[in-house]
C-alpha cells in the first residue's frame, strides 16, 4: 500500500469514528431540553412540551400507571391540563441532577412544582434520556407526584429559577 492510500484511509477512518463525548456538554444539552420544556408548557404550547420525549414509544408512567407512548401523553396533556391558563398552571423544573450513564444514554432525577389555583402539585422526575441521531430525547418518564396547597388564588405567574418560595429542603417523597 502506497504512503498516500495509507494517509488517505487512515483520514477517512478518523472523520467516520463518533466524536468523542464531552460530558458538559451532553449534560448542558439535557438540561437545554428540560428547559424548552419549561418554556413550552408555561405557553400553553403542548406540543412543544412533548418535542423532549422520543416520539412514538416514549414510556411514561405517572399516578401508578402508563400512558400510552407519546400521543397517549399528549391527549392526556391537553384533556387533563389544556382547558385554560389556570388549569395548565405554571411549572418550574429544579434541583436537577444529571449522570451520564454511557455515551449515548444518561439519567436525570430532578424536582418540579406546579402552581394552579386549584390542586397545585409537585413531586420528583426520573427520566431515561437517549441520544438518538444526535439529540437527547426522553426515553422513559416517571413521575412521582403529590398535591400542595396553592401559594395564591391570584393569576398565574411564572416562578423564579430557585425552587418555590416555602418548599425548599422539603422531602418530595
């Protein structure tokens, strides 16, 4: 093999192995997609909540039981929370914590709160995120939730990036 068909397949096999992880940010990039969650839910935009969940066999599970894949979790979305502003309420994603479990999968457990006027909760998430075509979805959703009282009857705001006001260092369990 001739010096140059050496250079040029040694090139090739450098530009076709998988980039090397970099762990900051794989885990920025998580904590971008809970974000944009956040930002969609708190607009009423469903949809755009659902864009973070692998799309069609998401597996989640809340309440103790499974929804059916991603537009299982959509419909539930709208018919349970889609009515109004004050039934959608306002979310905050807080305390999250991120492990990387290989290159291409990662665990996220992490707290939320939601304010409504009426049966306000919070509770914890544990999520499976994978890597699939070069974007981290979640795989595998489950919620442990419990109801709150409201802080207020008053309009719905969004909350700050700290955890809610009187909650912090609560057990969530």
């Amino acid at each position: 093999m001739t010096w140059n068909r050496l250079w040029a397949l040694a090139t090739m096999l450098f530009l076709a192995s998988p980039a090397v992880a970099n762990p900051a940010q794989d885990r920025a990039a998580i904590l971008a997609v809970v974000a944009h969650m956040e930002q969609a839910w708190n607009r009423g935009d469903f949809r755009g909540y659902m864009a973070g969940f692998s799309n069609p066999d998401v597996v989640f599970v809340s309440g103790g039981k499974f929804q059916t894949g991603w537009q299982g979790t959509l419909d539930h979305y709208v018919r349970d929370y889609g009515a109004s502003p004050q039934t959608r309420g306002s979310l905050h994603f807080y305390d999250m914590k991120v492990e990387l479990l290989a290159e291409d999968s990662a665990m996220l457990v992490g707290r939320y709160h939601l304010e409504r006027p009426v049966r306000a909760a919070e509770g914890v998430n544990t999520r499976l995120f994978r890597k699939i075509a070069g974007r981290w979805v979640i795989t595998l959703n489950h919620v442990s939730a419990h109801d709150v009282p409201s802080r207020s009857a008053a309009p719905v705001r969004a909350p700050s990036a700290s955890a809610p006001a009187g909650r912090q260092g609560q057990r969530s369990d």
